[in-house]
C-alpha cells in the first residue's frame, strides 16, 4: 500500500506534547472538503474537528453524507480535487501509510461485515486484524505477542467463547463483536463505526451498546455513525447533524437532539425523549 495523495506537500509531526505550551493535535480534522462520486456531489465544503479522546456521533438520514466521511477517513474515497484551499488531516498528518493508520484509527463497517463473515473461525478473523486480511494466510508469520493480544481483546469483548466457531455459524450481534475485535488487535486511539446496529435484535442492540460503553470507558474514543437516536450511548457527547452532503448541526447532545432541529432535518413532526442518558424519537 502506498502512500495518499494529500492537498499540499507538507506534514506535522505525529504528536505534539502538551508541555511548553503545545496543544494536542485534533485526531481528524476536515476543512473545506468535497467528495464526488460519479456526476454527485456527496460531501460539498464540509468543515470538521473532532479532538483526541473525543466520543461523537455522525447522525443523519440516509443519503446525507456520513458513510462517505467514514470512508473519506479511511482513505476508501478521495476528496476532489479543488482549487480553493481544503486539506484532510489525521493526528495533523495529511499522508498516511494504509497499515500504520490502523494503529490509530479502528474501522468497523457492514462492508467489512459482509467480508469477515466467512468459514473462519471468531480466533483466526480477531487474529487476522494483525495483517490487515480476512484469515490466516500461509504467508503472515504470527507471534506469540500477536496470540496473546488476539485473546485479550477477545476477553474484553466478553467472546472469549466464540474463538472455535465459525464466523458463519455466529448471530450478527456476536459477529459484529468478532468484527470490532479484530479492528482493536492495534490498540487503536478511536474505534469508528458506520451503522453498528444494522441487522441487530433487541437483545444483541443492547449488549453491543453495553460493550461500546465499556471500550469507552478505557479510553478508546468512540466516532459513530448512525441514523437511530438510541445508539448514541451516554458517553457521547457530541453529536454532528448531516444533511445533504453538509453539516447541518454540531454541538453538545443536548442542545443538538432537539425536537426542532430533528424535525426539520429528517422532515417529519417528531418528540424526542431522554432517558438514562439515552435519546428516544417518539
């Protein structure tokens, strides 16, 4: 994997200490960036900083825009090209090397879902995380580091018991589990999430959330994208509005979870309900 084209040639150093007067770097950090595919234009001038250690939420209906951020991060889509000045910047680096992004950003996606969801086993797909693949290949030489850190994260996780059986033999709550495992092997600073409930009963909703709020807790920031309220687990406490391709609102959730600001934005009469620390659309 190469490296990605960037909008200038310059580059900041990966972290700045807080001493003498430093701040910390913004952990992804958008100004004036345009996305296109194909003649549609899906994110146009959008203007975005999330900080380290930061939990957000990208809420917004369909077709506004938040999975096209998602893999605009990742590096799956490109920005356009623009003569006026735009730059997309992780940890203030505007080049990165696909495998060493991984250290700092974990991606869980549906398109990663479909991949993962194969005949292996739970084990070898967290292993795999090591190697960027699905599976185990002859060519990747596994350590014993590399094992260990495979059943630690599937502990945390509490799937532990998952190890043997295969992916597809699994719920999709469980393997959507296998999948944000297999994304932490790398002890990553953010866990960033497209739609993580998809496809998801009452029940495995819940414990999903429930292990969301624990990987929270030790600190792994959480960046997720959603179009249901109730994902948005307490811990988080910014919320980003999209609509059409722009940020349409961004601010604390409780100002920003508002019955007339999500009326508008999702263009029906709605009432929006607080409960532990959880949003409801009534």
């Amino acid at each position: 994997m190469g490296f990605v084209p960037a909008a200038d040639g310059g580059t900041r150093s990966l972290t700045l200490s807080h001493y003498n007067g430093w701040m910390p770097l913004p952990l992804i950090e958008f100004q004036n960036v345009t996305v296109q595919r194909g003649e549609r234009i899906v994110l146009e001038n959008v203007t975005l900083s999330i900080a380290q250690g930061e939990h957000v939420a990208l809420l917004g209906p369909n077709g506004s825009g938040k999975s096209t951020l998602i893999k605009t991060i990742s590096r799956e889509l490109y920005p356009r090209l623009k003569e006026e000045p735009w730059s997309l910047r992780i940890l203030g680096r505007d080049r990165w090397h696909l495998f060493d992004l991984r250290h700092h950003l974990g991606l869980v996606s549906n398109d990663w879902m479909q991949m993962c969801t194969r005949d292996y086993s739970g084990y070898e797909i967290v292993l795999s995380g090591h190697f960027g693949s699905v599976g185990i290949w002859p060519n990747h030489e596994v350590t014993a580091p590399m094992e260990a850190k495979a059943r630690q994260v599937m502990e945390l996780l509490e799937i532990a018991h998952l190890a043997e059986r295969y992916t597809n033999e699994m719920s999709s709550g469980e393997a959507r589990r296998i999948l944000i495992g297999r994304a932490l092997v790398h002890d990553p600073q953010a866990l960033v999430l497209d739609e993580p409930t998809t496809s998801l009963d009452l029940r495995a909703t819940h414990e999903l959330r429930e292990i969301l709020r624990k990987l929270a807790a030790v600190g792994i920031s959480i960046i997720m994208v959603t179009h249901h309220l109730p994902d948005i687990i307490p811990e988080i406490r910014r919320v980003v509005l999209f609509r059409e391709g722009r940020v349409y609102r961004d601010g604390p959730k409780e100002n920003v979870l508002a019955a007339d600001t999500l009326s508008e934005l999702f263009g029906l009469p709605v009432e929006v309900l607080e409960r532990a620390g959880y949003y409801h659309v009534l």
